[in-house]
C-alpha cells in the first residue's frame, strides 16, 4: 500500500465526478489506488467513468447519482457511505451564474446556495467525527478565486465561494491537529463544461487550465493549506486586487466586467 493510500485511503468520496475537475480528481485518485464514490446527477457519466476507472486501474467505484440541491442529498449520501471506510472527502461540485445580480432567476439561487454552501456544509460535518477518530485523512473543498473577494456580475456565486473559503480554512484548523489535511482549492478559469454553461466560450478566458492540472495541484498540495490556488495567473492577480482599496478593486472589477459584456456577442463573464 503506498503512503498517499495509507494516509487517504481506502475510499474516496467525490462530488461533481460525472465531469470537469471532479471527473479528473475521481480519475488521479483511482490512479493512485483509491476505491472513489462517484456523485453527480448523470447517472449514464458516472457509470461510464466507473467502468473505466475499475478496467483502467483495478479499484472498486461505488456510482451515487444525487442532485445536491435537494436538501435531504447530504443525509443520503452519508448514509450511503456509512460502511465505507471514507479517508477522503473531496467536495467540488458546483455551479454559478453570471450576470446582473437582480436579473438572476431567484430558484437558480436558491439551488446553487444549496448546492456550492448546504451539502459541502453537510458532507463535511457527517465526516468529520469519522475522519478524526481515524487520525488521518483529508478533505479537499473546490471553492474558487471568486471567493477571495465580492465580484460584481458574479455576486451570488462569489459569496458562495467566499463560504466555501471560510469554512474550509476554519476546519484546516480544527481538523488539522487531529491528523486531518483540509484543503481549500481556489481555481481560476479551467476548461470544463462550466464557462459554457454560463454562455463563455473557454477559449476566450485568460489562462486557462486543464481540470488534469488543477486536480493534479491540488492533490500535490493537500497537506499544505489551508488555501491553494494553482494558477500563478489568478494568485497574482488576486493578490493584485486584495492589495487595492476595496473600493477601487471592486470598481476596477465591475468596469472591467461591463466592457466585456459591452462587446458584440458577449453578454456574460467567465468563472474567473
Ligand atoms: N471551471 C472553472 O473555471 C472553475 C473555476 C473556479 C472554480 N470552479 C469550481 O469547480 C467545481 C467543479 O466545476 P467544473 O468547472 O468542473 O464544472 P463542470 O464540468 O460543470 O462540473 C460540475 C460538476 O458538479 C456537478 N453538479 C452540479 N450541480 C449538481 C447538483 N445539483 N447535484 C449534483 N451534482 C451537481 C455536475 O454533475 P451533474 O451535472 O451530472 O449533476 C458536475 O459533475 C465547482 O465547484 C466550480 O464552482 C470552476
């Protein structure tokens, strides 16, 4: 058995692994010989990506198709797991919308509250006592650089994001001493199916990474939060911003974002 399985292991549970950065994270951690619970709504992925995973590197895949929006999801998917000896928890599905704040469909809101705060909040407090108890183990929480800071035309999803950030760096913190790695992982602009289905076509976002890369970086850094962003691109323009007067970051973000949209054709922002 090799360390990060030792330390990690046996089982994995990823959320978002029917595409993008939880497909890759659920793929790298089969690479390394975890047994991954597969969770997304697409049942037809998850199945596909399991088959895969068990043929390609000889593990176990459990397929849990869930919507995280319904309230109950988080109960469920502990429930589901409660014989399984889960050693990693990596919370990464999520979803935004962009746009002017008060043109933004009031359900969509409310589903992407429950589905990027609620069930993290949920998955993480169901395994939290089992992963102390075990004395090692991780979770991995997939916020965004978007939480670093309020960011206008994306208001509901970075305060979401800024969440994710807060709870994540608190439990680096409480986990931590009991052997527990907790990381927080803020992506910039990376190609999945996300930009598009905010109406972005990835290619015209800056520095783009691959969800490979970004799972990769993230794995590589587990044991060194509480925050890892792994772009250089969006940490030093982030570190940029957070170094401005809010007022004139904010400002300079919103004008920026208005003379995108302003262009023909373009109507919305990119993730990051
Ligand atoms: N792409 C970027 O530029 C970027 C940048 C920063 C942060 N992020 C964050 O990265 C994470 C992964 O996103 P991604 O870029 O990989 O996007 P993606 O390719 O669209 O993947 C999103 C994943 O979340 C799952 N998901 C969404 N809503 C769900 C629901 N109601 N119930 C269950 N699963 C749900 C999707 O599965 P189903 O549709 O099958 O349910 C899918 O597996 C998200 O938290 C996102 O906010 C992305």
């Amino acid at each position: 058995m090799n360390d990060f399985v030792q330390r990690y292991g046996p089982v994995a549970l990823v959320t978002g692994a029917s595409s993008g950065i939880g497909r890759a994270f659920a793929g790298q951690l089969a690479a390394r010989g975890l047994d991954v619970v597969l969770v997304a709504r697409r049942r037809d992925r998850l199945e596909e990506l399991s088959g895969t995973l068990r043929d390609t590197h000889g593990v176990n895949p459990t397929v849990l198709p869930v919507d995280l929006a319904d309230p109950a999801a988080g109960r469920e998917i502990l429930e589901a797991v409660a014989q399984l000896d889960v050693g990693l928890l990596v919370s990464n599905a999520g979803f935004g919308v962009k746009g002017a704040f008060g043109q933004e469909d009031a359900a969509v809101l409310a589903s992407m509250l429950a589905v990027n705060c609620h069930a993290p909040t949920q998955l993480a407090h169901g395994l939290a006592p089992r992963l102390t108890q075990r004395g090692q183990g991780g979770v991995i929480f997939t916020s965004s650089v978007e939480g670093l800071m309020g960011c206008p035309y994306s208001a509901g999803y970075s305060a979401t994001k800024a969440y994710v950030n807060a709870l994540g760096e608190a439990l680096w913190a409480e986990l931590g001493p009991s052997g527990v790695d907790v990381l927080t992982l803020c992506p910039g602009a990376t190609d999945t199916e996300a930009p598009r289905l905010q109406g972005v076509d990835p290619s015209t976002l800056q520095d783009l990474m691959s969800p490979d890369d970004v799972a990769r970086s993230a794995l590589e850094h587990l044991g060194s939060g509480p925050t890892h962003i792994p772009s250089a691109h969006y940490s030093k323009l982030f570190d940029t911003l957070l170094s401005m007067p809010r007022p004139d970051a904010l400002t300079a973000m919103a004008n920026s974002v208005k003379q995108v949209s302003d262009r023909p054709g373009a109507d919305r922002t990119g993730d990051a």
